[in-house]
C-alpha cells in the first residue's frame, strides 16, 4: 500500500507501535502531536496535547513550551489533537498508538476515523501493527494485493457493492457481517451510496 506524505501523525496513549510499518511512519513524521502521556514514548514530539490527567508533572516541565491543556471532557485526547492539527492547515493526518491496552478507547478510537471525515472533511488514516483503518464515502478503487485481508464496516449504507474482492457485500446490519473478506488481485473497488471504514492489512493470508 503506497500513501501519500502525511501532514501530520497523532500518537495516542494506546498500545506503542511495534510494527516496521508504523514506526517508519512514526520516524517519518514531518510534525508529531502527541496526547498526553504518550510523549512519555519518544524522545520529541511537535506539541503535546490533553487534558492533563496522564501527563506527570516531570513530563509537563520537560514539554512546557509545547503542552497545550484542554480540560473539556466531552471530546477525547485523539480529537482534541485532531481539532488543533486541522487548525495549523494539516489535512492528511495519521494516528498511531490509537488502539490496545483498553477495548472501549480502541472501539471508540476506530469509529471515530469516519466521525473526523464526516464533521472534519478530511480523510484520516489509523495505522495499526497489522494493518490500515481509512474511511470513505460512496464508490472507490483501493489499492491492494492477491490475499490480501479487508473487513468493511457499513456506517449507514444503503447500497454497498464490491468488484474485486473474494465476497460480496450488501448494506451489513452489524459490524461482524463486513469482516474476513480478502482481494483477488492488486485493486479492488467498492460502491455505495454511504459512509463505510475499511481495513486492509500489510501481509497475505498464509
């Protein structure tokens, strides 16, 4: 999977990036936004943002001309960091870190990938150790590769159609429904007349 340079990468508070992939995104960054107390995991980050409640008071000294606090609880840290990335012009965000350690942040973290899509414009990226979140909104062509392992999870499509992959698809009732399909060849596309998040991962089913 190729990828544009991004913008920005998020690092959230989640599982550390082990992956090769991930962390050459990560050493890659061109500006690093890190929220709260995962500035404990790198050596520099561009600016650190949250509400405070994880960071130590060490680290909010080490960070003191780079810590911005925003103590709203109604949004998390990940969207906070987004609001202020997209607020200094970046528009091709990444976020890593976004998932693991707790099951509901890495649920609401996932879903939130098509809410930033949806209220932001943009069209964000969450790299995991095994493979990439993105979302999308009506027909498009992805690049991929024979074997390669997709799940789609349906946000309120109507008419979801796919060429190219192993299974059909049809408007899914329940995330479970869209998982475990896998591509034919080194594209394949997909139609709907909705808001839909895919997964592709970076190897082969063995």
């Amino acid at each position: 999977m190729d990828f544009k340079p991004f913008d920005a990468v998020i690092l959230a508070n989640g599982d550390f990036p082990k992956a090769k992939e991930p962390l050459e995104q990560l050493r890659q960054a061109h500006f690093l936004c890190c929220c709260d107390a995962a500035a404990m995991a790198v050596e520099h980050c561009d600016v650190v943002i949250g509400d405070g409640d994880s960071l130590s008071g060490l680290l909010k000294q080490k960070f003191k001309d780079s810590y911005i606090q925003i103590s709203e609880q109604e949004d998390n840290d990940q969207t906070k960091a987004t609001r202020y990335c997209i607020s200094r012009g970046f528009r091709n965000i990444l976020y890593l870190g976004s998932t693991g350690k707790r099951e509901d942040h890495t649920l609401g973290n996932i879903s939130l990938m098509v809410e930033y899509m949806r209220s932001y414009g943009i069209r964000p990226t969450m790299m995991t150790d095994y493979g990439v979140f993105t979302p999308h909104h009506g027909n498009h062509t992805f690049d991929s590769f024979p074997r390669q392992q997709v799940s789609i999870f349906d946000f309120g499509c109507s008419h979801l159609e796919c060429d190219g992959l192993l299974y059909p698809l049809h408007p899914f009732t329940n995330w479970w429904q869209g998982t475990l399909n896998e591509s034919l060849s080194t594209q394949f596309s997909i139609f709907s007349d909705g808001d839909y998040l895919v997964f592709r991962t970076f190897l082969p089913k063995q």
